[in-house]
C-alpha cells in the first residue's frame, strides 16, 4: 500500500511538522451514522454528545503550535472532500488543513482497505513531514511508528483526560 501510493505526486506543501487528524473517536464519538434525511449525526445510543464537540480543545490544545499543518486522516475526506470535511472544523483549525491522506487519484477501494495507520504512513512518505503526530481511535497498521500515534478515547475522544495528558506531552515535539 504504501508502495502503491508513493507513486502519486507530491502534495502541494510538503516537508512542515504535520498532525493527521481523524475526527470519529476523537473529535466527537466514534458512533457516527449518516442518512439523507439526517445527514451525520451521532448514534442514538450514544446520549449528550454532539458532532465536533471537541474541536474546540483541540484549537486550544495546539494553539501554541501555530507553525503545524493539519491533514485529514477522517473518511469524511473521503466522504465529502477535504474542503468540505475541513469547514467543519473551527476556523482556526480550518486554515491549518492542508490536505487529507485520501485524494481523488487513488483508488478507493484500496485505500478504504487499508487501516489507517498505513494509509496515514503513506502520507507521510509522500508529504514528508520532518516532524508529525496522528490522533486516532484505532490502533491498526501503525507498526513501528506507534510512538507517533496518541489512540483516543473511542466515545469521549480527547476529552477523556489521559488522552489529553497524553496529547499534551506528544505535541511537545512540534516545539
């Protein structure tokens, strides 16, 4: 896989400390369903929570960090689109989004086969970060790169406190 999409050009910015961002389980709840009728919304199942509930802390969690890009490792890129999925974002999050791991020149079959952590490797291997973090809710196909990956909490995703600490001490290696 991350052979396969090397093979890509570049990314328009490349080579700037990078955090790859999955919002399902960190941004809000994992449990996110989509109908035409509701558009996403958050499982029922699941009670007082709201989609992008936490984007805010984490505007504030890297707001020291302001020289960090944001690329989208969601499957709402993929979804809606990496502009589409990014205006969800507040706007100081918003303009850092670079891009997404998923483009529309690779085939989505194989990527939506891949786990995240490799299709988020092969980004890394294409947009060249001298420095990067993932936040996920998954811990699959990370490999020898788990060291760059904090795993959130999959209902309360980094609100949940050791996630947080753990955040705060991973962002440390943007100073």
């Amino acid at each position: 896989m991350v052979g396969h999409m090397t093979t890509y050009p570049p990314p328009r910015r490349q080579g700037r400390p990078t955090l790859y961002l999955d919002f399902d389980g960190v941004v809000h709840p994992e449990a996110v369903y989509w109908s035409p009728r509701r558009g996403a919304y958050i499982h029922d199942s699941i009670q007082g929570h709201v989609l992008f509930e936490h984007s805010g802390l984490l505007a504030s969690l890297l707001a020291p960090y302001a020289h960090v890009d944001l690329v989208l490792s969601t499957s709402w890129a993929q979804e809606y689109g990496c502009a589409k999925a990014a205006s969800r974002l507040p706007p100081s999050l918003r303009q850092r989004v670079v891009g997404a791991t998923y483009h529309s020149d690779m085939p989505l079959d194989l990527f939506r086969n891949a786990p995240r952590g490799r299709q988020v490797l092969a980004d890394v291997v294409r947009r060249k970060p001298p420095t990067w973090l993932a936040i996920d809710d998954t811990d699959e196909g990370w490999d020898d790169a788990r060291g760059n990956v904090v795993i959130s909490d999959p209902v309360h995703g980094i609100s949940a406190p050791a996630v947080q600490d753990e955040l705060r001490r991973a962002l440390e290696r943007f100073r």
